[in-house]
C-alpha cells in the first residue's frame, strides 16, 4: 500500500489530539518525501548523523524529532534545528542540553525517557529519578530546556494487558505534573492500546513505510 495510503488510514483511526510522528530511520529521502507530500510534518530519527543529513537536504519546514538514545557529546549538532528530544534519561543530558541551547539562543523541548518495560535493556529513568529531577532546585534553573511531557517504550511482548498496565502507568505517574501534557508512547505494534491508555503522540515506522530497512 502507498505511503499516503497508509498515513491516511492511520490517522483516521486516531483521535484529533493525538499526533503522528512518522519514524524514518535508515529511509531514504524519497520516501520521506512521499510522506511529506501527503501532508505528513512530524518525523523522528535515532542516529544524529542521519538527521543531520536529512535535515540539510529535505524541506525546512518539517518538525525533526530525536527519537534515540543521545549522547551528550553528540547535543550540539541538533540543537540549531531539532523540534523535540525525546529519549532525555538523566540530568546530565537535561544539562548538556540546556548548556548547548543558551549556546544558541534557544529553548529546546524535551521529553524525560521513562524505563516502563520489562527489558532491562531500554533506556530510561525510573519513576523516582523523574520525580527528583523534576523537583530539584537545579532543574528549575535550566532556563534553556522546556520539559513538555515524557517517554516511553512497553515491553516487547505479546501480552496486551502487560503492555495496557505499562502505560496506564506512566499516565498514572503524569498526572502529578499536569503541565506535562506530552505523553509520547506507542508504536507500531501497540500504538492503538497506547491511544486508549493516554498517548498523545505515536512514533510509528514500519506501518507507514513497510518493514525496517537498515542498509543505509
């Protein structure tokens, strides 16, 4: 099915509130321009260097999301243009971002990574971390990052209930800073359940471009 076909399909399922962002790692340009020609706006990436390089050839007004894991090292490439950081998991990083926005003049939206899944291989803070950050006297200091919500990945499983609870409980655990509206969870395989569990935005790839392809 093409690109449009499937961005359609998807966000007819989907309520208003909620938004898409089309996952385009390892896709080549021309598919992110089909989807961006049939109005698509919100991608995310999960390799700097790929961003970057999308970034400088495709049109301006798409909204890059940073999807990955990011290395404190690697901040400042993407903080000229990046929309969204999504997987921010310590302070240090909230810092390291907050140092290379001043840099530039900048307020640079983030997300706090949250560790929901079963996997201890996901990245992410605990409830108890976020919570801490959140209160500290150093994080209401750093005028140049703006912590709009959080993130998060359910196990890989096939248990609907198991990843249900997983995000009722990030939810849950929102609700205590009502500022933070951006829930980002959901993907391909659960974004329905993730919808109906709070999400305000789904990162989704392989059901709008077909399967992963890694050949970069």
């Amino acid at each position: 099915m093409p690109i449009a076909e499937n961005l359609k399909e998807i966000k007819a399922g989907m309520p208003g509130n909620v938004v898409l962002v089309a996952v385009s790692k390892t896709k080549h340009n021309a598919l992110i321009l089909e989807a961006y020609e049939a109005g698509q706006r919100d991608f995310g990436e999960n390799y700097v260097q790929e961003l970057i390089d999308k970034y400088d050839t495709l049109p301006k007004d798409i909204r890059w999301h940073f999807i990955g894991h990011l290395q404190s090292n690697k901040v400042k490439y993407i903080v000229p243009f990046v929309y969204l950081i999504h997987g921010v998991d310590s302070l240090s990083l909230l810092r390291e971002i907050n140092k290379q926005a001043a840099k530039q003049n900048k307020i640079i939206d983030c997300l706090l990574q949250i560790h929901i899944a079963s996997e201890e291989t996901k990245f992410g803070m605990d409830f108890k971390e976020a919570q801490d950050i959140l209160n500290s006297k150093e994080f209401k200091d750093l005028n140049n990052v703006r912590v709009k919500g959080f993130m998060a990945m359910a196990s890989n499983t096939e248990n609907q209930e198991q990843i249900k609870n997983e995000f009722s409980a990030l939810k849950n655990f929102s609700l205590q800073f009502p500022s933070l509206d951006v829930l980002s969870f959901g993907m391909s395989s659960d974004y329905k359940i993730a919808i109906e569990e709070g999400s305000t935005m789904v990162r989704i790839g392989s059901s709008i471009f077909g399967d992963r392809n890694y050949v970069k």
